[in-house]
C-alpha cells in the first residue's frame, strides 16, 4: 500500500483525492521535490502542536522513509528521482537538484528537534547539508549550481550551471539552521559565504527585492524580479526564517552581537 491503511492524517488525504502522483507518494517511484511539498504541509500542521504531531506520527516515518530511500550509492549522495528497487538508469537517475536537498535537509532538521530523532540530524547534517553544499557551491564564481550529475557528466537541464535564488535561500536557511544546532562555526562562515553571494548578485539594492536569475559567473540574465517561477514566497521565507535564527543565537549567547 501506498499509505497505511491506519493512517487517517496528510497522506491519507492525498491517497483520498487520486493525486499521489503529484505529491510524489507513487510506489513505484518518487521525486524529492514533491515529497518535499508533503513534508511542508505535515510541518506546518505539527510544529507548533504536539497534538497534531503525535496525530501524524505514522505520516512522519512514512514519509521520512520515503526521503531516506532516495539516498544512493552506498549513502553518499541523495538523487532527485528513484524508484522502489533504487535507482534509475539514464540522466534522470543520475540527476541531484542542490536546492531540494538543502530545503529537504532543514525540514528534516525541524522535524528531528521537535520529534527529538538525534540519529536522523545526524545523518541530515552530514548528507543533506555537509556533503551537499560542498558539491553545490562553485568554488570558482560562488553561488549554488542548480543541477548534478551524480557520475559528473553533463547535466540534461539547460539551466544546470546557471545561479538562481532559490537554490541560495534554501543554503542560508539550511546552513543557519545547522549552526544554530550544533555550534559549529563552519556552518556560520559557510551562511556568510552565501549570504553575501546573494547580497552582491541577486539583491537590487535600488528598489529592494532581489533578482532570480544569474548566470555561472554571476551576471544577472533575467532584469524581472517576479515571473512565472520566481514569486515572493522563497526570499521572504529565506530572510524571515534566518533573522529568526540568528536572533535566537544572539539571545543564547552563541555569536557575537
């Protein structure tokens, strides 16, 4: 089965309303990008609420199991799309999307503190934060790639070295978040790498709001600062999020003011 027959929470509703495909909850395969979409909306409704999140408890280690099946290759890297027996031959099992598993990767962190799962931040910290900003980050022009290839050929997407936003705001609030856990000051040197990246390329410090996209050197491609893909829903969460973050470390003592 798709969901568990006991389970009566988000993924229940999803398998209801006939749009598991959608939402990535297929048996057969799955994306992280769409799991992602669940894992928000599971988040959003059991944060703040121990209710809820003893209600969706079965939904969480469902869906997390799901998430940790799309970490390969001997847990060494986590790929974009997989099916049920592992993983997918050709360009689309070889694909890694940073972004996704920067944003996957401080949900999962939220979802370890509050549900107190110390082994799943571990292995989050080091596979879905660590070892992904270390491949992501371009370490001639700065900025997140916004596509892998696992085995280093080239990516199929047109857009794989070009820098855009949202992949950056995914790492800040990725990389915070790892610092605010553990203390450990790589975490917060890495966020003022991208933070400033993202404060000389992408904001428009004329009238405000930031550019979308750049290309590999950095040099913006796009002038429009909303478009089809690009809404207002990524920086605001990025910068409301951080200065949340920041703010609680300041107040713990554990950065300087």
């Amino acid at each position: 089965a798709v969901v568990s027959t006991q389970s009566t929470g988000v993924l229940a509703w999803i398998k209801d309303s006939g749009t598991l495909n959608s939402y990535g909850m297929d048996t057969t395969y799955s994306t992280l990008s769409d799991l992602g979409h669940v894992l928000r909306m599971l988040l959003a409704i059991s944060e703040h609420n121990p209710t809820k999140l003893r209600q969706h408890k079965e939904d969480f280690a469902y869906l997390t199991k799901r998430i940790l099946q799309h970490i390969q290759r001997s847990n060494t890297v986590v790929l974009e799309t997989v099916q049920s027996t592992g993983e997918i031959d050709g360009a689309i099992g070889r694909q890694v999307n940073p972004g996704t598993v920067l944003e996957i990767g401080w949900l999962l962190l939220k979802y370890s503190l509050i549900a107190h799962k110390k082994e799943l931040r571990k292995q989050v910290m080091g596979l879905f934060v660590d070892q992904m900003f270390a491949a992501a980050w371009d370490p001639n022009h700065g900025g997140i790639f916004s596509y892998l290839d696992v085995d280093g050929l080239n990516p199929t997407e047109l857009t794989w070295n070009m820098k855009l936003w949202w992949p950056v705001t995914e790492a800040m609030i990725a990389l915070i978040t790892s610092y605010k856990i553990s203390g450990e000051r790589k975490y917060l040197n890495n966020f003022s790498r991208v933070f400033d990246y993202a404060m000389v390329h992408f904001r428009e410090p004329g009238h405000g709001e930031w550019y979308g996209y750049a290309d590999n050197e950095g040099r913006v491609t796009h002038t429009f600062k909303g478009g089809p893909d690009k809404g207002c829903f990524h920086v605001a969460r990025c910068l409301w999020m951080c200065a949340r973050v920041v703010r609680d470390i300041v107040a713990a003592g554990g950065v300087e003011k």
